[in-house]
C-alpha cells in the first residue's frame, strides 16, 4: 500500500485513523446509551452520576473491544478491504442517480397503464 508524504497527522495515520475513529464512535454510542439507560433507570437528577458512569463504561467497552485481538483484527481487515475499493466519483453517483430515476418513473407509468387497462378489461368483461 502506498504511503502519502504530504505530511500532517491524519495522513500518517493511514487508514489507521478509521479504525480509532470506529472505535471513538463506538465508545461515545456505548456511553449514551448506558447514560440514557442510568438515567430512566435512576430518575432524573443524577445527570453528574450517570454521565461518570456512562463515561467510565464507554471507556471499558472501547479498552475491551481494544484488547479482544478477534474484534481488532476483524476491524484492521475491514478496513483494509475498505480501503482497496475504487469508489465512484461524484459525476458517476449523479449519473447512475439519474438512471434509477428515470427507471423508476418509466417503471411507474408502466405498472399504471397496465393497471387501468386490466380494470377496464375486467369491467368489461363482468358487466
């Protein structure tokens, strides 16, 4: 894999810095939901309580998921493969935008004239 040198942390980091990015994420996801579950278990006025603790909690969920060499390694290699896929650009996310669109109406206008013709057939033929 080739190594960008225009310097600048995130760029040293490498795809690297998703994976600490997911792991962040994760932690903060983990923190809010325990902070919300404290919260409607405890009643409200523990606001200072329950965010220490969601906190301390998120911190363990992202220094044990850290330490499980499984979860780490099933990380480092999506992010891997992530990294070796040619994503579109942007006139080509337009352009394919455009075609599901108008295939879509296309599709539409079908699936409409089919509709009236065999209600006018069925109409027809039972009165």
């Amino acid at each position: 894999m080739q190594q960008d040198t225009r310097g600048g942390a995130s760029l040293q980091l490498g795809v690297q810095k998703y994976l600490y990015t997911g792991y962040f994420v994760a932690g903060l996801i983990v923190a809010y939901i325990t902070h919300q579950v404290i919260t409607r278990a405890w009643g409200e006025g523990h606001d200072t309580i329950a965010t220490a603790g969601a906190v301390v909690v998120g911190i363990l969920a992202v220094m044990g998921a850290w330490r499980n060499e499984r979860i780490r390694t099933l990380s480092q290699e999506t992010i891997d493969e992530l990294a070796k896929v040619t994503w579109p650009t942007r006139q080509e996310t337009y352009s394919a935008t455009v075609v599901v669109i108008i295939t879509s109406i296309v599709s539409a206008v079908i699936i409409f004239g089919l509709d009236r013709f065999w209600s006018w057939f069925t109409d027809l033929i039972f009165r």
